[in-house]
C-alpha cells in the first residue's frame, strides 16, 4: 500500500534524500546495476535490509557468462584473486554409471569454469569498486516499508533504519530485493507460478584431497544429492519431494544422515561433523515468472521479477544479467534525469524470452529427471537428444552462458 505524508502523519521522517535511482535490494542485481550506473555518473542509493552481506547457503556459483561481464567491467582479474575454487565439470554417478553432464572446458569463454566464490565476497568487492564513485551511497540496515506514489508515478521509497523513517526521493525505483521481494507486494505485481517436485535441504561436509574437484550429482532410487566444491568442504544439496521436509525431521537426522551415506558412501567417516537440524538449512523450491515487471517508475530485475528453481544453479547469473541490460537501456533515460514507461518495458522484453527458456529447460529437468528419480521409479539417465554429439554441450551452453550473451555498453 502506498501513502504520503499527508495521509500518514505518524511517520517522522528523519531526513529527505534525492537521487536518480533509488535501488532496494544488495544482491547480486542490485549491487551490479548500483557499480554500473554509479560509472556512469548515476546518482544511486542502493538499500540493503540486512546490516551486513553475510548470510548462509546463499547462491555462490558465478558462471562464465557473469565472468565475461566482469572483464568487460575490467574486474575480472582482481575478482578472481579472492580465495575461489573452480568448477569445470559437473559429473553424475548413479549406481549403476558415472558420467559427464556438462564440460564447460570445451566452451569458447576466457573463463571455462563455474567460479565457486561465496556471495558475502563477491557482494563486498562490487560495492567497495562502487564505492570509489561520489554519486553511489551503499545503505545497511534498511527496511523499505512504503512506496511514494504521486499521480500514479513511483517517486521514490520510505524505509526504517538508523533511528526513524527515512525518505528517498528518487526518478526511478527498482526492486532488485529477491524471492521474497517487499516491492514486488507493494506494487501489486502478479506472478504466473509453476510447481517444482522438489525441496533441498543444504548442509555442509568436509571434504578431503581425494574425493576429486568440481561438481557431483549422486542419483540413486528415491534419492538426489548434489556436491560442490568449496575448497576444504563439500556444500550438499539433499533434493526431497515437495512438502517432505517434515516428514523427514520427524524421522530424526540419524535417519537423514544414514540416507546420505546410502547414495554417497565415502562420506562415512565425516558425516559425523552433521550433528544438529540447525546446521541444515530448507530451502522450498520456487519458481514464477511476474507478469509485467514495471509500473510507471518502478522496475523490477532478478529474483523480485523471476524467481528461479536452483537446478543448474542459474539463479545469480540470470539476475546480473537483467542488471546489465537495465543499466544498457536506462543509463541514458536517467543521465537526462527522465526515463519512461516503453524504458521499462524495453528490459523486460529484452530479459523476459531468455528467462522462459532456462525456466522451461529447468521445468523439463524437475519433471523428466528428478521427479521420476524421487519417486524411486528409476535411477538417472540423460535425455537421449543429449547423447548426441551436436547436442552434448548444450546443458553444459545454457548454464554457463544462458541463453543470449549479455554485454556492458
């Protein structure tokens, strides 16, 4: 709902700010538009919720495609000296096969691997580059609560933080504040929903010299259990049908534990470290696509406007890929200090197609593959198109690079 001040005199508000773009939301989309725009001399507030970058389980892969923007952005070689690990396979075992799902060594990238980074890094790196800009201001601890709206125009946001209400009077807003996104219900945004088969539960093992590098997936009857690489520990993706979760605690995490060392053996003797629920982290699985992802003033990028099931680990890339065309279409529309509404449109046309292909590609991948598998009818088998060799590199194409590439103007 939004209100004024005149209709809401409750609100004390501390002080007024102006800026060309106001931007709610420190993730990957919000943090990548804030240092793009700000380089470009772009007044920006980028408004985080939390007062710092760090929390758990959250999106570390960073895929060729984001690699490439980071060149083109001149980061990429500073970037990569932060502790990472690279990903260049990601490999299947079933218990009957092993097996090569996607090998991003034969790509045609400068960066043919998946960079294992944890997000709270990559966060901190790319507001610390935007800081070194007088035009860009990084806001901790700030809580959007209301939209300014005026004669139908979004003109900016009010948030709590710091003592009190806070007002920011900005030319464009955009929401860029995740699946739980506090713009997308304030703008009364629609949403077109599917229906995943699966939650995850996240967790960490340790992991040991000898268990090899890179990505692995486990298959096994009525089990998935994805691996990644994160130098001295694996972080695990126990995959589950939708709606077991509780079903599965009340069973007790023995129980869970002992289902884990069924599908991956040689985690025996550390899956001792996995002691307490609370080192296990739910995630349930979305995945929708909002209708129209602009109002006048108002522009919605990343997960506020599509949240992404996590099979391929797409989710990031996708976002700072929206982020890189908002900042290509709007940087001119804001430097005159006046964007309009065929603007807005202009990124979601330009993001809306490519972000139906990876969300009708991971539908394909839950309903074909992993709910069957979770079902215990079957174990993992490729699709047989993906046996052929025109096709091989395709899952390996699609999460590494997306659909279309996306350059910085």
């Amino acid at each position: 709902m939004t209100t004024d001040l005149l209709t809401n005199p409750a609100h004390e508000i501390v002080d007024v700010k102006n800026t060309d773009c106001c931007i709610v939301g420190g993730g990957p989309a919000g943090a990548v538009l804030a240092l793009i725009l700000a380089r470009q001399g772009v007044s920006v507030i980028l408004l985080e919720a939390h007062k710092d970058f760090d929390r758990d389980f959250r999106g570390d892969t960073i895929h060729p495609s984001v690699m490439e923007i980071m060149a083109e952005l001149g980061l990429s070689d500073r970037l990569l000296q932060l502790p990472h690990t690279k990903m260049r396979q990601i490999r299947v075992k079933t218990t009957e096969n092993t097996f090569t799902l996607a090998d991003f060594s034969r790509l045609k990238t400068h960066y043919p691997y998946i960079t294992m980074l944890p997000q709270v890094k990559f966060l901190e790196f790319i507001t610390q580059e935007a800081q070194k800009y007088p035009c860009f201001q990084l806001v901790m601890g700030a809580n959007v609560q209301e939209l300014i709206e005026e004669n139908g125009v979004i003109q900016g946001v009010r948030y709590r933080g710091g003592g009190g209400w806070h007002e920011i009077r900005s030319i464009l807003t955009v929401g860029a504040d995740g699946r739980h996104s506090r713009l997308r219900q304030l703008g009364n945004f629609a949403a077109t929903e599917t229906s995943p088969p699966m939650d995850i539960l996240w967790f960490r093992l340790p992991r040991q010299p000898e268990d090899g590098e890179g990505g692995m997936g486990r298959f096994a009857p009525g089990h998935i259990i994805a691996m990644l690489d994160r130098g001295n520990e694996w972080q695990m993706a126990y995959v589950i049908p939708k709606g077991g979760y509780q079903q599965l605690r009340s069973t007790g995490l023995e129980a869970l534990k002992k289902s884990v060392v069924e599908v991956v053996p040689e985690l025996a003797n550390r899956i001792h470290s996995l002691h307490d629920w609370s080192q296990v982290a739910f995630l349930c699985v979305e995945s929708n696509l909002v209708q129209r992802w602009y109002r006048p003033g108002l522009l919605l990028i990343g997960d506020a406007a599509h949240i992404m099931s996590p099979v391929g680990g797409v989710g990031i890339n996708y976002a700072i890929q929206d982020a890189v065309v908002a900042a290509n279409v709007l940087t001119k529309p804001l430097q005159n200090h006046h964007v309009e509404l065929r603007d807005l449109a202009k990124v979601q046309r330009r993001r809306e197609l490519p972000t139906r292909i990876i969300q009708a590609f991971q539908t394909f991948i839950q309903k074909r593959v992993f709910a069957p598998v979770l079902s215990g009818n079957l174990t993992f088998q490729p699709p047989a198109l993906l046996r052929l060799p025109i096709l091989r590199d395709l899952p390996a194409r699609l999460i590494a690079l997306g659909v279309f590439p996306v350059h910085v103007k």
